[in-house]
C-alpha cells in the first residue's frame, strides 16, 4: 500500500494495490514489496469502518480474482511472506522493528485477500490461487508449488516458535486470525464439511506433527492473558485496546463460526463486544474452539480434538499410552484459575464443558480441587442473569452443572461450603447460605423463568435432571431453598388443576360429568349442584380426596369418557393440552427430588420437612392422583408421621419448637419405612424417569389442626 497510505478512503487509488491486482506480473524479489509494505493508516474500531475497508478494497479484490490466475501475484506476495518468516525469530531477537513491521503487513494483506477470496469462490477455485505460479504471461509452470499448505504450516510455526514480544505480539494476534479466516469455509456451507481444505492440510501432512505443539500454546495463551504491549512499543503504530484491524475482521469470522460450532443461538440476543483486554488470548480460544470443533475426516479422527481430550496436568508422571496421539502436559492449576476468571465470556465458557466432558484429567482435577465455588459462583451467575445472555451461553452453563453433579462427591461437598453476602442475588438478602443451597435457589429460578418466558422443554429438563443428581445428597438446606422447593411444586401443582379444569371439564361437557357422577352416595349428589369449573376447583380442597378414597374407579371412569369425547369432536386447545404435559413432568420430577431427600437424608433437612408440613394441605390432595401416586407415598408417610407428632405436642407452636421435634421425630422415624424410588438422570437426556406404579397406600391419614403448626406458618411466610 505504500508509506502514503494513511487513510482507508484511499486505498482504492492507491497505485501499490493497482499494481498488485493488475495484469504485470511482480516477481518475489522485486522492490516494489518493501514498498508496498511500508504502510500505515488508522485501524478501523467498529464494524462500520470494518465494512468501509472492504467497500474501499473490493474494486482491487474484484481486479485480482481476476488477474491473478495470469500474474502469479498472490503467489509472489506470499512467497515474500514465507522468505520473511524464516528469519522473523532472529529479528525478534534482534530487536528489527521495521523487518518484523513489515512482516506484519504482509501477513495483513494476506489475510484481507483470503477472508475475500473464501466470501467468493469455492474451495477448488480458492486452491487454483494459490498454487498458480505464473512464469510467463499465458502460461502456467509444470510443477507449481501448493503455497497454501505451506502457509499453513508457516503460520503454525510462527504461533508456536516466535517468542510472545513488545514487537512481536501483534503478528502472533495477526498470524491466529488468519487461520480463523481460513477455517471459515464452513460459513458458506450449509452442509457440514468432512473433505474440506481444512482437513486436507491440517490433519495430514506436514502440518499435523506441530498439532499438540499448537494447542499447547494456545492453552497458554488463554491461560496468561497477555495484555497488547503499550504505546510506543512499536515503530508501527499501535492499534486501539481492541487489538489490531485484522483482529476486527477475524473476530467476525470467529463469531460466524461460534455460531456454526456451537447450538445455534437461534433466538439469543446479539452479544455486547466488551473492551477485551488481550486480544491473543481471546483469538487463541476462538481458533482453539473452532479446532476441537472440526469434523473428523472420513480416514481420520480430529487430532486436535485428540490432543485437548488426553492432555494431562504437568505433575503427572506417569507416561502417555502409545494409542494417545498428540499428547502434551499443561499446568492444571493455572488452567483451573483462568478459565474461573474468564467465564464471563461464553467462549470460555465453552472451552470449560469441552475440557470437563472430554479430558477425563481435567474433570477428575477440578472435582477434587476443595475450592469449586470459584468455579460455580461464575456459573451460578449466568444462569442467574439468563433474561442477559445468549441462549448457548445458558445451555452451556447449565450442562456444565449437570456434568458436576453427575459426582456424588461433589453433590456432597457443595452443601459444606457456606458462602457469605452473595450480592448478585437480589431476590432475598443471603447474608449466610451454604453454595448448595445457592446451587438450588439459581437451578429453580432458571426453570420458573424457562416456564413463564422462553418455555424450552430441553432446558427444564435439564434444570430438574442437576437437581435429581444431587437430591440424594442435600445437606443442612438453607430455609429459603427447602421453601422454594416446596412452594414450587406447590405452584405447579394448582397450575395443574387449573389447566386440567380448562382442557377437560368446559361447560359443555357437565352432562357427562353428572352422569358418571350419579351412581355416588348423598355426597356425591351435594356435588351436582356445582358447575363443572368449580368441581375442579374444589378437587384441590375435599372433592378428590373424597373421590380416591370411595370411588377411584368412577373417577377413572370418568376422566376416560371426558377423554374420549373431547377426542372424538374437536381436538383439545394445543396450548393446554402441551401445557398440561409439561406442567405433570415437572411436577413429576420435583416429587422425585423430594422423595429422593426424604428417604436418603431426611435427617439432615429439617428445613425441607418444615416446609412440607407448612403445605401439606396441597399435598394431601394428590396422595391418590394416577400419575402421581406411586411418589407420593414417601412424602404422604412423613406428612403423616410429623403432623401426628406436631398434634401430640399440642397447639401454638414457636418455630423453634416445630424445628425440635422434627429433629426428634426424624431419629423415631424407622428409615425401612421410606422406599427409594427415585433414579439419578442419565446425563441430562431425561430427567423423567418413571417408577413402576404401585397400589399400596400407607396407613390412615391423621388431620392435624391448622393451629398447631402456626409456628410453621410463620418461618414460611416471615423468611
């Protein structure tokens, strides 16, 4: 471009780039590339400028698409690159600004010419480009060189050779990005690529012996997080905290392909571009990501997905197994601290699931690290904020949770770290909670906000298959999370009745109502007085504990008739009937969770039994429903045992009182008594797992009066 290019309106005038994109060929050695490379202009700050660049370059772009096959330039240009990069270690040692400035440039150049060459052409004729080498006007040479593997491998060098400098930081920045570029053929895919030119140079050949090398470093790069070197450190001008002009166009590129790599972000709100504070790092996990992300090949696995899911921590000693291609060590431990730092970012965030579901060490590692809220709290927080991030950012999150509670160690130790002050969390003052519990709190509010706003069923699900995993093992539950685990299966459960009264018993059908309820004694005609909605309602009262207990089969009856006559006219309203589905799979699998609790450490949750008791009323409406009867025995055997205990102690009850004998209660409770029922997800694939029904009832109910559990009534509602 010349040294008088100072400003992007330019360049379409500018004679250098005429003679690059023209019909004269420029051999390698001619001086016209020192002086095209000794240029300087402002580096564009937003995509607007972005976009400029490329409006003010495309005229030249278009000329040398079209010329090149003739000249050979883009060939030249590299060449004088690769000349260049030989020595670039020495210069660095040296301190050779100006050979290292223009290095820079060059590769600069390069990477603008491929982003558009790759937005243009297919692959085939991307190849032609670069492996034409023009010898005389019309003619081509017999044995052409195929430069674009030879960059490749060139740029890995220099990632992986080139000591990280003052003067050399921006070229190692500009040196990942290209490679970003370049993998960003898939962009114009639909189809997922297994024969691409990726695979072709990067998983053979001579680029494949510098694979282990090349994720090593840019693990460590992440790991650092080195800063762009300060003013004055260069003889070209610095670039804005930002990163350089090249690092703006690769960072769009790289935001395409996050989008092709990861789930889509179909429906996520666009992502804010925060100042980032070293650009290295952040294109070193980009092209790290996109990397572990490629296809196999169809006669080879990916071996940078090989080489990130056996790396071990470098105080292992034990040596590599012959079968584990591409294996290195890495400090686990700077590992651990900076991927707790950075998980703000939701690249990071990814890079935090890739490692912890396919690097056994590093999943085995961070379990047994005794200091997991450093981890958790990050991810607690985006889930918290889920209304602010992307869609895949929360997915990920949460599958994360879902791969740590998969370990039972960890479900334990959790509930014994106890956390003071939590300030994101504005919903209640938390001066004192155990992470556990915190745990909990975040995991139910991200489902109620699933269920009232974006109502995924996939993301539910897998909030209840975390919350299964550790229910086994809850421990010394805060008061306000046993009371929001209570109070939300309570919500659900009159969400139910309600849905089930709107889709089943409209006004239509009273008739069927009133015949199948005809053959009932005296108590059942009280009833036909009442329209069928405020049947429903009062199901959630008497009427269905009335109706289990004397005539389950009329109920049954019932139902079925409704069932085949809404079936047999017009179909159900889809929202209803899909929300009746959900709404009972959630209920389900809260049910699950408790019993769960219940029967493997009830004597570490009188917090749980408290707020059980506080609603028992609900409950004891569904201890004989059809879907849920066989889970609610547990929970209708410790209502029954506590309640009796509570009236035993007589009326007026304080808080601390209840608490006393629940503690008491649960060393006379017989553990034989409680049956395990519920099962740990699988995963997160499903969270329902349904037990085989059973129809054994516990013994008589016992009614308690409301007053002798007034202290409950207070903690529930007073906090």
């Amino acid at each position: 471009m010349g040294s008088n290019s100072s400003r992007i309106s330019d360049l379409p005038k500018n004679e250098y780039l005429k003679k690059l994109s023209g019909t004269e060929s420029v051999s390698e050695n001619d001086p016209f590339w020192n002086q095209l490379l000794s240029f300087s202009f402002p580096a564009p700050t937003s995509s607007t400028e972005l976009k400029l660049l490329e409006e003010a370059t495309i005229s030249v772009c278009k000329s040398l698409v079209e010329n090149n096959p003739r000249t050979g330039n883009l060939a030249a240009l590299i060449k004088v690159f690769l000349s260049r990069t030989k020595e670039l270690k020495l210069s660095a040692e040296c301190q050779n600004h100006i050979f290292i400035w223009q290095t820079h440039n060059a590769l600069f150049i390069i990477c603008c010419l491929l982003k558009i060459f790759i937005c243009e052409m297919s692959e085939e004729e991307l190849q032609l480009h670069f492996t034409y080498e023009e010898k005389s006007p019309g003619s081509y040479s017999s044995d052409s060189e195929d430069l674009l593997e030879e960059l490749l491998c060139c740029l890995m060098q220099l990632i992986t050779d080139i000591p990280l400098l003052d003067i050399t930081y921006e070229i190692s920045v500009e040196a990942i990005s290209t490679m970003v570029v370049f993998l960003s053929c898939q962009l114009f895919h639909k189809e997922v690529l297994r024969q691409s030119i990726s695979h072709k140079y990067l998983m053979r050949g001579p680029c494949l012996p510098y694979t282990s090398k090349l994720v090593k470093t840019l693990l460590y790069n992440f790991i650092r997080q080195e800063k762009p070197p300060p003013l004055g450190s260069h003889v070209f001008p610095q670039q804005s905290d930002g990163g350089g002009l090249l690092y703006g166009l690769a960072s769009g590129v790289a935001t395409g392909l996050w989008t092709v790599f990861t789930l889509g972000g179909v429906g996520s709100k666009a992502a804010a571009s925060p100042e980032l504070p070293s650009p290295l790092a952040n294109q070193s996990l980009l092209l790290l990501l996109v990397l572990a992300n490629l296809t196999d090949a169809p006669d080879a696995p990916n071996p940078y997905r090989q080489a990130i899911m056996s790396f071990k921590n470098t105080q292992d000693s034990s040596s590599f197994p012959s079968s584990i291609p591409h294996a290195f060590q890495i400090n686990f431990n700077s590992l651990y601290t900076a991927l707790c730092e950075q998980q703000t970012s939701d690249q990071a965030t990814l890079l935090l699931y890739t490692l912890l579901h396919q690097n056994s060490n590093v999943r085995t590692y961070m379990l047994a690290r005794t200091d997991m809220e450093n981890l958790v709290l990050p991810i607690l927080e985006i889930l918290y904020h889920v209304e602010e991030r992307n869609s895949h950012h929360v997915y990920m999150a949460l599958i994360i949770l879902l791969i740590l509670t998969e370990d039972d160690g960890f479900n334990r130790s959790i509930h014994e770290v106890i956390l003071k002050n939590i300030t994101w969390y504005s919903e209640r003052v938390l001066t004192e909670i155990s992470l556990g519990s915190l745990l909990i709190l975040v995991v139910i509010r991200t489902i109620q906000y699933n269920m009232t706003r974006t109502r995924d069923k996939y993301l539910h699900t897998n909030c209840l298959a975390a919350l299964a995993n550790m229910s086994a093992q809850f421990r010394s539950l805060h008061q306000y999370a046993a009371q929001r685990i209570i109070s939300y299966t309570c919500r659900h459960l009159r969400r139910y009745v309600y849905v089930l009264d709107k889709l089943y018993f409209p006004h239509s059908h009273c008739s069927t109502l009133q015949h199948c309820f005809s053959a009932l004694s005296d108590n059942g005609e009280e009833l036909l007085s009442l329209t069928c909605s405020h049947i429903l309602r009062s199901y959630a009262a008497s009427l269905f504990s009335l109706l289990s207990k004397k005539h389950n089969k009329v109920l049954e009856q019932a139902t079925q008739s409704l069932r085949g006559s809404v079936s047999s006219s017009d179909v159900p309203p889809p929202d209803y009937a899909q929300d009746l589905n959900v709404i009972e799979e959630v209920i389900r699998m809260m049910l699950e969770i408790i019993n769960s609790c219940l029967t493997n450490s009830l004597h570490h949750n009188p917090n749980l039994v408290y707020a059980l008791l506080y609603k028992r009323d609900l409950f004891e409406q569904f201890q004989t429903h059809p879907s849920f009867e066989d889970i609610m025995q547990n929970i209708d055997l410790v209502i029954t045992f506590f309640s009796s205990r509570l009236l035993q102690a007589g009326a007026e009850l304080s808080v601390e009182r209840v608490l006393e004998i629940i503690k008491q209660g649960v060393v006379a409770l017989p553990k034989d008594r409680l049956k395990s029922q519920v099962r740990k997800s699988a995963k997160g694939l499903s969270a329902h797992r349904r037990s085989d029904r059973s129809s054994q009832r516990p013994g008589a109910q016992c009614s308690v009066p409301s007053e002798c559990i007034s202290g409950v009534r207070r903690v529930c509602i007073g906090g």
